[in-house]
C-alpha cells in the first residue's frame, strides 16, 4: 500500500506534468505568427541550409528617441527617418524587425532573412570603405539588387514574395518635392529599383558578380550624379531606408583580433547589480584617433571631484565610481543612448545590464596574463572562423572541498521518503548478462528442453516449438558520468529555503545512493570557473571511489562558484567517460542555464561551443543528456543536445525524482 | 503523370536466399573506377569493403556488380543481435532428431557466390571474426559445430559495408579486420550524375529532376543541426516516383522527403521553407 507521501509527492508530479503541458501548449487565443521569436529557430535553420553555415537571427533594435539637441542639429530632416525597426546585418549576423505587421509575416520574415544573410555573406569578403555618402548609398542599392537577383534564380519559389515585398515599399517611398536635387536622383535609383522584377537588374544598374563591382559602378555613378546635379552646392542628406534595403551595421569582426585575450585576474567573488535594458544601444566602432592624448574642444577634469561630462565612449563617469547607484537608472540611461563603445575594465562588474539581444563582440583585456599551475588544455570552437581554437580552453582539477557531515545527516534525515522512492526506481535494475532457455530461435539447442520436448511428443502431446538456447546482452556495460554546474546563478533561490545548489546538492546525494547499489561505475565532477584559462573542476567522485562518507562530505562543499564555461568541461568529463572500458557511456549535465563566462563565451560562441563539444562526445560514444531548471533553455538546447535529449525542469524540487527517472530510463535505453 | 513509366531492373531469380543473375543489368551509374577495381578484386580473390553514406548505391553497385561478373549474390542485413550462428548456420530440430542448416554464409561458400554483409558494423563481434579466414590466403570457413572446414569454392567473394559517420566509435571494425579489405569510397553522387539516376529511375521530367537535387542538396546543410540523416539519392528517388505517379510536388516532397527524415518541428518547417523556396507552384 502506497504511503501518504508517495500520493502526495505522485499527485505532485502528476499536477507538474499537467501545468507544464499547459505551459507549453500554444497559447491559440494569441496570435504569434506575426512575431520574429515565433519563427526565429526556424529562420536560423533555413539560413545554414542555404548558406552551409550557422548565422544568427536577432532583434533589429528600434531608433533610439531623438533628444532636443539632435532634434535642433540633426542634419536629416524627420521624414528621411525610418520610425519601425529595420532588417540589418552586420556581416556575421541578421536583425529582424520583432514583429511585423503583414498578412503573411513568415513569407516576410523568410525573404528579409535570406536577403540580409545574402548582403551579409557579400559584406564579409568586401569590407566598409566608401567614398561618399552618395556612393555609400548606390553601393547598398546595387547590392541589395545583386542579392534578389540571386535569390530569385536560386529560389524560384520565394520571387512572389520578393515582389510583394517590393511592391509595399514602393507604396511608402516618399514625395520628391520633400527632396533636393541629388536626393531626388537617388530616389529614382531606389523607385526603379523597386519596380522590377528580382530575376531582372534594371538598367542603369549593372550585375554585379562581387561586391566590389557594385562599388566599382556606385563610385562612377555617384560622381555622374554629383556632377549633375552641383552638389558641391547642395548637400546630399541621405535616403530613407525601409523593410527592403533595411539598414547595414559595423562589421562585427572589427574586434575580434582582440579575442585571443587571456584572463581576468582572479577578483574577490561579488554579485554585481542587474537591470533589464528596454534597448541596447548599438555598437559604435572606435574612430582611430578617439583616444589620442592630443587635447580636443571637450576639456576633462580628470581630478576628483568635479566630473561633469559624461561620456558614452566609456571615460570614467562619476557614476561608475559609485558602488551604490541604482541599476535601473543606469540601464534607462544607456537605453536611451543610439550606440556606444565597447571597452574592457579589469576590474568585476558593478552592474550587470541585461539585454534580450546582447552584442556578438565583447571588448575584452589585451593579451596579458596567464594563470599560474597546470591544467588540462582542450581545443574550443570558433563559430566565426569556424574552426577549433588549440588551447581554447584549460581545465584545472581542484580538490573538492569538504562540507560539514551534518547537513549530510540532516538531509537524509529530512529527505528519508524522497531517498527511497529513489531507491525503488532504481530497483530491479541490477545488470547479468544471461542464457536464456526454451527460446523459439537461438544459436543452440536447449538440451533439456529437447529431452522434454521429444518425451511429450511420444506421449502424445503437442510438440513444443521452444528449443533453443540463447545468450542475450542483459548486461549493461555502461558508464555514468554527472557533471554539476555550479556556477554563480546556482545561487538562485527556487522555493522555500532551497537554492538552486541546495536542490543539486541533495539530489547528487539521494542519486549517490542509488548507483552506489546498482554497482554501475560511476563519477560525479562539479565544474565553474571563469575565463578560458581556469575552468575549474572538482571531481566529487571518481569511477572508482567507494568511500561514501568522503563523497557525501564533498557533496555537502559544494557552493555557487563563478561562471559556466561548459564546453571544456563536457570534453573533460568525454575523455573520462572515453577511458573508460564500457560498451555505454552516459553523460549526464545539470544545469541552470545558458554557457557563460567573463570574457566572449556568452551568447553564441558559448552556445556553438557547447554545442561541438557534445557533438565529439557523441562521435566518442558518448550519449550525452542535460537536465536544466532554466526555462528558456529549448530555445537553445534543442540545438546544442538535439530533441530528445535534455529535459527542462519545471520545479527544480523534484529534481532527485526526475533525476532518477531519466536515469533510469537512460540506463535501460 | 500519365504516360511516365517506373524503369526497374530484371532483379533475376531467388532461391534459399541465394539471388542469380537476371537477364538485364541493375541500373547502377558509375562515379570513378571503382568498376574496374572491383573486377581486379574478384579476379584476385580479394575481399572488398564499401564505405559510405546510406542510400547512396553501394548495394545496387553489388548487384550489377553480381551481374556483370555473373554469381550469384547472397545479402546479409547486419543487426546488433546477428551472431556468429546466424551467418554459419546451426542444428535444427526435424522429427526425430537434429539436422544442421547452413546460414547464408556457408552456402554463399559453397556455392561460390559473392556474400554481401550490408551494415556489418552492426553484427556482434563473433560475428566479424568468423569471416577472418575467408578474406586471406585461406579462403575456408571452419564450422565448430560440426566439425566442417569448407573450402571456398571459385568465384566466391566477400564484400562489406559500412557508413562511418553513422555507427559510434565502439562500433567501429577493428583494425585486424579492415587491413582484410580492399575499400572502396561512396558519396552521394554529383548534382548531375543525382539528376541522370533519379530521371532514370523514376521517369519525371528533368527540371523536376534538377529541382529535387537542389532541394536535397540544401537540406543536407541541415546535418549538423540536428537532422540525424540526410536525404540520400534513394529517398530522392522514391519521391520522384511518387511524383511520376501523380501525386503533386509539394506533397510527395512533405510526404517522402521531409516527413521521413526528422519529427522535430523546426527542423521540419526548415525544410518546408526550402521545398516552398525551391519548387514553384
């Protein structure tokens, strides 16, 4: 007869399960369809069809507000100036508007997608360099057409789209008696452009093969254009952009030569102060003379106390020496501005701004130093070469700390029932590999069975068909490895009195039970660090340690330590598992969120990192499964583990059960 | 499609699992020598091994390589239960006492017929070595059960196969086993060549040919992203003939390529962007 808390915890599941179906059913009251995050995988995926390689699709940014002082000395007059977001690219990856508003958005979304990523691929062989403002212009025009035009002879089936597309913007071009005389060209230049057809290049445009034959014809144009229309005389004031020609963002890579940078030295552990960014303003790229020592027409006081201009190009402001200044003030403010630059401080972040689209690029210190000690050095990927890094990454094994015994003794206490039902999940679990008697098929006779067979038959009795023997592989020769996240964000809370550390904590101890009895080798290393040169892993078990009250007590040391560099520690805990002498080899990830780490290894060089490292362990035989808590991790964990293949854990109290169950399962899959 | 016509070759006659030779040749399109290899290979009395993608030829290069060089061919499908048993044979049980059977293996030596182990990376390992002694000087296969060293008899000949991107590494032949054999390379064939097989095989119209390759081409950009497998020339072809057939583009791709292929939803609607990108209305 079942005990009173096994009903409750099993209604517990069973209402879990039903609040997460209904979380994530579509909500059908809501119509998404017109939304970028509705599509975006699916774009990402169509983009590396068509393209061979991974291109990130993002949240165009809307135009920052227009202050008074832009208002007064802006030198674009308002209806030059696109209100909506806009289509960009900035040669690595695409911006999408976040919404449109479109009869048929995923046809919009497809064709904004592929002409972008079209412009971006073009734009990473060319570069930036324009003459003029006119030319810069002509030269986006012409490649704007150069990529239709390829898109409508490489996919025949998206041609209607593109000329919808067309066909709208050219509805929303504006009145030329709003222009001057070279603006008024140019807007022809664009008008006929939206008139043709894509698989057609209209005259006087030329197909350009190659980005610099568009720059080659752009020049020559701008300066027929100018010399037309005197435009020595009046100023060309630029062309409004919209959903066609979308907009063209810095080249991404302009600062990755700084990416080889090493480390951040090692700072006292601090949780820094964080805010949401309603936008993020854009990346502004350094002019070369920004930081000459030559004295400008702004003068700074360097001295305290008397700060008053405050820069966005990253000087020191006043505020930045304030410790205790709100971070939602500063993350209005930074909204607020159009761009800014990236620069690097070696000291730990004050503040942490988060944004839903945060930049590719991170600034980051310049090659320096390097961490003292030994380590295990692993090769990390590079999304944007794309290639593997050597020595991209070096683990460093530290012993683990011991806990206290008695959180140990209170947790079994305290946990008893949760400890047994992991028991009985685990039960009837223990692997032989076994002969089997009296089988329809097999390699050999059963003898007995024969003996019996051949008596009843004289007898009189129906001849039995179940005469063989054979040896099936009931064995598992299987390998476990769990690897622990424990990094800064385990420090959540998640219910009650419980952190996110507390509830993987106590699950590693019930597991720890569990496998301990099924005789299974296995290993437990937790894992944190921060910077590429010190991932740091504590193996809390090795495959053949016994000792329980040593593991219990380095289960109980553990605590939230920095950042989540995930890759190098899934291929160390590969190469243990690889070691290994069994036929299966299970790793499992527990985590609470995305990669991340001080230096670039947030957002998708993390991600693709993470992703390769479980692609080599597979290729290793290795079946690796994560377990996470972070709900929005099918958004990315699809990718990186595949479907089937990581779980998201609804209420992380139940972890242990869940934990047990996907052990379970695994181990007899 | 009225008129088209579905091109199949004579498959010839079967018995105990043992194929002959048909009158007409198994369509197969050549990429490189690997024609004139194969025959050296025979002559020679060499074992061959094909490495490559699934349904990109290599078992209909075996049968047209049966025809051309007129044996008999016995396949074997490779299953991770396959025992050593299942290829040699074993005792079965008649009314009043025992009497062995050959497996296909056996009889492929006895008879002198080409033993075509299709995916033998998946067979156990007792398996693997019991075909040791047949790809060496030896050329006999011992049968512990009762006793027998059979000779093989002229004409036999051992061909593997395997896909080395798709089995893990445990799974991988040893070593002593792969230096026993003659490899030859498979892919899946150039967009041109893809186009020739797949109008001959199925009979649709060459820009509807030309159009499913460049889908197929697209959609294995995806492999990486969580497509397991990609489309191979077999499941392009399968969908030009239900196009042949009659059913609509778009459907027999949704149907026969994509569908087949993946149950995730994004990977899913990937590809039917591709096919709305590609085919036109």
């Amino acid at each position: 007869m079942a005990e009173p808390e096994e009903i409750i915890i099993d209604a517990a599941r069973h209402a879990t399960v039903f609040v997460s179906r209904l979380w994530s059913r579509p909500n059908q009251g809501q119509d998404n369809a017109c939304t970028l995050a509705a599509h975006k995988q699916r774009l990402e995926l169509l983009l590396a069809a068509v393209h061979g390689y991974d291109i990130r699709v993002n949240v165009a940014q809307e135009p920052a507000p227009v202050s008074a002082l832009s208002r007064l000395f802006r030198n674009r007059p308002r209806h030059m100036v696109e209100p909506r977001a806009l289509p960009a690219n900035d040669g690595a990856q695409i911006f999408l508007p976040a919404q449109l508003a479109s009869p048929a958005p995923l046809q919009l979304f497809r064709v904004l997608a592929l002409q972008q990523a079209g412009r971006a691929q073009r734009r990473a062989v060319f570069g930036d360099a324009m003459p003029s403002a006119l030319a810069e212009d002509l030269f986006y025009l012409s490649e704007a057409l150069a990529v239709d035009h390829m898109l409508a002879l490489d996919f025949p089936g998206f041609t209607h789209d593109l000329l919808s597309l067309r066909h709208a913007m050219l509805s929303e071009r504006l009145q030329p008696a709003l222009l001057n005389a070279p603006e008024r060209v140019i807007e022809d230049f664009y008008c006929q452009a939206l008139n043709a057809h894509p698989a057609l290049i209209p005259s006087p445009y030329i197909t350009a093969a190659a980005a610099k034959d568009s720059l080659t014809w752009a020049i020559e144009t701008a300066r027929g254009v100018s010399a037309m229309c005197d435009s020595g005389k009046i100023r060309y004031r630029g062309m409004r952009s919209d959903l066609w020609l979308g907009r063209t963002l810095p080249v991404a890579a302009a600062h990755q030569k700084q990416l080889d940078a090493a480390n951040m030295p090692d700072a006292p552990a601090q949780t820094p102060r964080t805010a949401r960014l309603s936008r993020r303003p854009e990346v502004r790229k350094k002019s070369e003379d920004e930081d000459d020592a030559v004295q400008g027409m702004w003068m700074l006081q360097m001295d305290d106390p008397q700060q008053h201009v405050e820069d966005p190009a990253g000087m020191q402001r006043p505020t930045d020496r304030d410790e205790n200044a709100d971070a939602g003030d500063i993350a209005d403010s930074l909204s607020e501005l159009p761009e800014a630059c990236l620069i690097s401080n070696p000291r730990p972040a004050l503040e942490v701004l988060l944004s839903d689209d945060p930049p590719a690029q991170r600034a980051v210190l310049p090659p320096g130093l390097t961490a003292a000690g030994a380590g295990i050095s692993y090769p990390e990927w590079d999304f944007r070469i794309p290639g593997y890094r050597e020595r991209g990454a070096v683990v460093r094994l530290q012993a683990s700390p011991l806990g206290d015994p008695a959180w140990v003794e209170s947790v079994l206490a305290k946990r008893y029932g949760l400890l047994q039902q992991v028991r009985r999940r685990f039960e009837g679990m223990r692997p032989r590999r076994i002969r089997q008697n009296r089988q329809a098929d097999g390699p050999d006779l059963d003898i007995s069975a024969y003996v019996n067979a051949f008596a009843e038959q004289h007898m009189g009795l129906p001849l039995e068909d179940r005469l063989y023997q054979s040896v099936r592989p009931a064995r598992r020769d299987i390998a476990i490895a769990l690897l622990i996240d424990i990094s800064g964000s385990t420090d959540g809370w998640v219910s009650g009195d419980l952190r996110i550390i507390d509830v993987e904590k106590e699950a590693l101890l019930l597991v720890n039970y569990a496998l301990m009895a099924l005789s299974d080798p296995f290993c437990i290393l937790a894992f944190s660090g921060e910077s590429a040169q010190n991932v740091t892993l504590w193996p809390v078990k090795d495959f053949d340690e016994s000792d329980n009250n040593l593991i219990h007590r380095r289960i109980a040391g553990l605590e939230p330590q920095r950042y989540t560099r995930a890759g190098a520690a899934i291929r160390h805990t590969t190469s243990l598992l690889v070691a290994r002498p069994a036929l299966h080899r299970l790793l499992i990830l527990l985590s609470d969120g995305k990669p991340n780490d001080v230096d670039l290894y947030e957002g998708p060089y993390g991600v693709e990192d993470m992703r390769r490292a479980v692609a080599e362990a597979t290729l290793q035989s290795v079946h690796p499964f994560c377990l996470t808590v972070d709900r929005h991790a099918p958004q990315y964990l699809a990718g990186i583990f595949g479907p089937g293949h990581y779980a998201v854990l609804q209420h992380p109290q139940f972890l242990p059960v869940v934990l047990a169950d996907i052990l379970k399962k695994l181990v007899k899959t | 499609m009225e008129g088209s016509s579905i091109k199949s070759s004579d498959p010839g006659s079967e018995h105990q699992g043992v194929r002959y030779p048909g009158d007409e040749a198994p369509y197969y399109l050549p990429f490189g020598h690997e024609i004139d290899v194969f025959t050296q290979c025979h002559q020679r009395s060499l074992a061959v091994m094909l490495k490559g993608p699934t349904g990109c030829g290599k078992t209909r290069f075996i049968e047209h390589m049966a025809w051309r060089l007129k044996r008999p061919l016995v396949t074997v499908s490779c299953h991770d239960d396959l025992s050593a048993a299942d290829l040699v044979g074993r005792f079965l049980i008649r009314d009043n006492g025992t009497v062995w059977q050959d497996g296909p293996l056996s009889r492929a030596v006895r008879i002198g017929a080409i033993c075509y182990l299709d995916e033998v990376v998946e067979a156990r390992q007792d398996a693997v070595v019991v075909i040791h002694p047949l790809t060496d000087y030896r050329r006999v296969l011992p049968i512990d059960k009762t006793g027998e060293l059979v000779e093989a008899a002229p004409g036999f000949q051992l061909v593997i196969s395997y896909n080395p991107g798709y089995q893990h590494v445990s799974k991988d032949l040893k070593p002593s086993t792969r230096q026993r054999f003659v490899a030859l390379d498979f892919d899946f064939p150039s967009p041109d060549r893809e186009v020739e097989i797949i109008i001959h095989e199925s009979g649709v119209e060459q820009g509807l040919a030309h159009d499913l390759v460049a889908l197929a081409g697209r959609i294995r950009g995806l492999a990486d992203r969580g497509l397991a497998e990609v489309p191979s020339s077999r499941l392009l072809v399968a969908t030009a003939r239900l196009i042949a057939n009659g059913i609509p583009p778009r459907l027999a791709c949704n149907v026969g390529l994509v569908s087949p292929l993946s149950d995730d939803p994004n990977l899913i609607a990937a590809m039917h962007d591709l096919i709305d990108a590609v085919l036109v209305d």
